[in-house]
C-alpha cells in the first residue's frame, strides 16, 4: 500500500473516523508535512515556531488535494475525489470541519482571515490536470499557473500578515518561477503520467514537435529548447526577489530560501547540460543546509534589500 492509498483508505470518502481535536489535527497536519518529500523543507529551523501548525495544515491541504489528483486510478475518479475535497473545503468555511486537514485549517483560516479564494483556485488547477494534458502556448501555460502555483504564494502572505496587492505581484512571480522549475525538474515524470508542460509553439521554435518525446531527448535542439525554458523561469525568479522584503524579519530567511531553492534546481538543470530526462536534479541535505545559511547571512549580517529593480520578465 503507497502512502497515498494509506491516506485514502483511513482518511478518503469511504473511511471512518472520529473527528480528532484541534491539537491532533495539527499533529496529523505536521506529521505529513515532516514525512513529505519536496525539494525543500516546508517548515526551517528559522520559521517560528508558533507558525509551524499554521504551515503544516496550508501544506496538509495543498498535498491532499495534489495526490488526490496525480494519484488516482483514473482522470474520472481524481475528478470524483476533487470534488470530495472541494466540498470539505466548503464546509470548512462554514464551520463544519471532521478530516484531520480541515479541522486544522479552519483556525488557520480564522486567524489569518484568509479567504476561500486562492485554497478553491488550486483545486481548478488539479481538475485541469485531469481533463487537459498538453498546452499550446505560453501563455496557457501562465493561466494553469495562475491557479496551481499563484495561490500558495498568496496564501503565504496571509500567513505573514503582509497581504497586498503590490505584494501579490511580486509573490505570483515567484510561484510561478518555482513551478516552472518543478515542471523542469520532472519531464520526464510528467511524461510518464500523460502530461507535457512544454508549450507545444515552443518544441515547433526549435524545430521538435511535443509528438517527438521522448524519442528527442537527446537532441541538441532538445537540450536549447530546455535552457529556454530554464531562462524564463530564473527570470521570474530574479523578477519576484523584491517580495522577500515585504514579510516581517523573522519570515525573510524562509522566503528568500524558497527563491534560493528554486533558483538552485534551476542552476542543477543548467550543470546537466539540460538533460533531466536521464537523471532528475536533486539538492543534496548539505546543499540545503548552505542556501538555508546562506539565506540567513543575507538577511541578518549584510542586511541585504530585495527592492524593486529592473528586472527582466518573460514575455
């Protein structure tokens, strides 16, 4: 049984369970925070503490709602278990919690004032997934972003009490470029589940067709193709920098550690010659330890400022 048929099986639809208490919806939230594998750590040794639980149950729902659709049986049953989920997240709101996840996330959402909002556009973005495979362009590549990557972003600013419209853009950018480099990272994951992130005006620019995979990928016009995409994303990236400065001190090592990450899988993907088809990039626990250092330094020795500069935004 994966961890994920674990899940479902004590926690989907179909199971039982007694509502837990607030605290042991957190410590279940936390649990699968700690035993997720991402590219880095949700919560760092620098988050407060009082806003591990908060993190963790924000985590919690995202992660449910992303098995819920890369891990079902079929397009039609992850549907089926999103709309489960969406209609959790609707009782939620009105007060009406039982999983472990929304009974957690209801005091979250109190205490933040968070809205509905961006937690229901991230369940867009996992029905897309079920019910489109491939983008044409660009720009329907950025739209899928606006809901699968955006909202987390926003939601962090809520957690550190810094919303804002000016905010917003800056942060938007920044999620984008990380989901980009996670798309990046796992073509060849992706392929493999029936999905191509890779605009398809994109492999016609280097004279490919998203057809070809995987048969091109090892073609030097595959490899151009990739370290074209690699360019937008660390552009967005550099572009989403200033949003470090609009959280609170003691939130600004973990944010500018989020864009440290992505920029380094992105630097990973450039050392192997932008091949990730063969060897996905993977950040080593002491590669981490030094950005998350890093990260620290910048913030409290050289007092670095992340202000607006003229940074280049892909088109």
């Amino acid at each position: 049984m994966t961890p994920f048929q674990y899940q479902l099986a004590n926690y989907g639809p179909n199971a039982s369970w007694q509502t837990p208490s607030q605290s042991d919806a957190y410590a279940y939230c936390q649990d699968l925070t700690s035993a997720t594998y991402e590219n880095f750590s949700v919560i760092s040794w620098f988050l407060p503490t009082e806003l591990h639980p908060h993190f963790a149950a924000i985590y919690a729902y995202c992660r449910w709602a992303d098995d819920l659709a890369d891990h079902a049986t079929s397009d039609a049953e992850g549907l089926t278990l999103l709309a489960w989920w969406e209609e959790q997240l609707e009782s939620c709101y009105q007060q009406d919690a039982h999983h472990p996840v929304f009974v957690a996330l209801r005091r979250t959402i109190r205490e933040f004032k968070i809205p509905i909002t961006p937690l229901r556009n991230l369940l867009i973005a996992f029905r897309q997934d079920q019910t489109k495979k491939r983008y044409a362009t660009y720009r329907e590549l950025l739209a899928y972003c606006r809901n699968s990557a955006d909202p987390v972003g926003r939601l962090v600013l809520y957690l550190g009490r810094c919303y804002s419209p000016e905010a917003v853009v800056y942060s938007d950018r920044v999620s984008t470029g990380l989901q980009l480099a996670n798309f990046w990272q796992d073509v060849r994951r992706d392929f493999e589940i029936g999905r191509v992130y890779i605009p398809a005006e994109d492999f016609e620019q280097f004279g490919l067709s998203v057809d070809d995979m995987p048969n091109c990928t090892e073609t030097d016009e595959f490899r151009q193709l990739m370290r074209y995409q690699v360019r937008r994303a660390d552009q967005l990236l550099a572009a989403g920098e200033p949003i470090i400065d609009f959280f609170p001190k003691n939130l600004k090592v973990d944010i500018a550690l989020f864009v440290r990450g992505g920029q380094t899988i992105l630097q990973q993907i450039k050392a192997q010659q932008f091949d990730t088809w063969e060897r996905r990039p993977h950040v080593r626990k002491r590669t981490k330890f030094n950005l998350l250092m890093k990260a620290w330094w910048e913030i409290h020795v050289r007092r670095k400022t992340f202000g607006p500069e003229n940074y280049e935004v892909p088109a």
